[in-house]
C-alpha cells in the first residue's frame, strides 16, 4: 500500500526542490517547477501503480515540468528592472550562495547528473535516460562534477546539505 500523498510531498519535497533548484537555476522558477510537479502528481496519484518508486518517479516529474519552465520563459520578455534578493534556505543570509552559484557553474551534463543522482537520488541508469547518455557516462560526468563543485567551495563555509551523498550507492 502506498503512503498517502500529503507524506509523499513532506518526503520527497525537499529532493525535488534541490533538483529543480540544480536543473533551473534560479529559486523562482524552482518553486514554479517544484509546485507544478506536485500538482500533476497530485491529478496521477490515484492511477500509480503501488510497486512505482515514488522518489525516482517525483524526479521524471520534476524533471518534465523544469523543461516546461525552461520553454515558458524562453518565450517570455526578460524583465528591465534589478532582480529581487532571495532568501537562503540555509541558516544565515546566503549561507547556499556560493554552492548554487558553483552548480550553475558545472557545463550541463555534470549539473544534470550532479542534479539527478545526488540530489534527486535517481540511479545512474535513470540519471542516463533522462539525459540521453549511458550510465558509464553519467557516473563519469556526476564524479567530474562533485570534484569541479569541492574544489570550487574549497576554502568557503560549508554549504547546507544540499548535497549530501543519500543517492551515492545508487
């Protein structure tokens, strides 16, 4: 029997926000996309088969409905007046700032597998379908990028557990 879908939400939330946050990049359209997948899970629900992984299957969502974000803002006029401060999730003001912005810093492919495997928790041969590559790839580009991400937060505060290895084993 499946748990209800209020505990999946409490559950998985976090890990699809760090996955939306890692894919998107900026925490607005995070939150879009991290409100958009639980509310087309909300609607799937009830049709899921009770053998699904709900965590990897929360992750294909999210992962969908960034691409979504991603289209909608292509399409959408950039805004002329200076962006807004956003508030870190983290103990103190900023305390995530210089982990997101060496993500944003990862080429693609090590952000999405950075993005998937830790903090979506996905196995590499999802983290591979998902981007259209082979486990073998993907495992070498998530190791590459774990290693560009601590070498470039040596010397700074330690991030929050945004990246912690739960997905490692996968």
């Amino acid at each position: 029997m499946r748990e209800p879908f209020e505990q999946a939400v409490a559950r998985h939330g976090p890990a699809v926000m760090r996955v939306c946050r890692a894919v998107l990049l900026d925490p607005a359209d995070a939150e879009d996309a991290w409100s958009e997948t639980f509310l087309s899970a909300l609607r799937a629900w009830p049709e899921l088969p009770a053998s699904t992984n709900v965590e990897a299957w929360l992750v294909r969502v999210a992962q969908r409905r960034a691409i979504d974000v991603i289209r909608r803002r292509s399409r959408a006029p950039l805004p002329v007046e200076s962006l807004p401060e956003w508030a870190s999730t983290a103990g103190g003001p900023g305390a995530d700032e210089g982990l997101w912005s060496e993500v944003a810093a990862l080429p693609e492919k090590q952000r999405l597998a950075v993005a998937y495997h830790y903090l979506g928790g996905l196995p590499h041969a999802e983290t591979a379908e998902l981007t259209g590559s082979t486990p073998a790839a993907v495992r070498r580009a998530a190791a590459d990028g774990v290693a560009a991400l601590r070498r470039g937060l040596a010397g700074h505060p330690a991030p929050s557990r945004a990246l912690s290895p739960e997905g490692a084993d996968r």
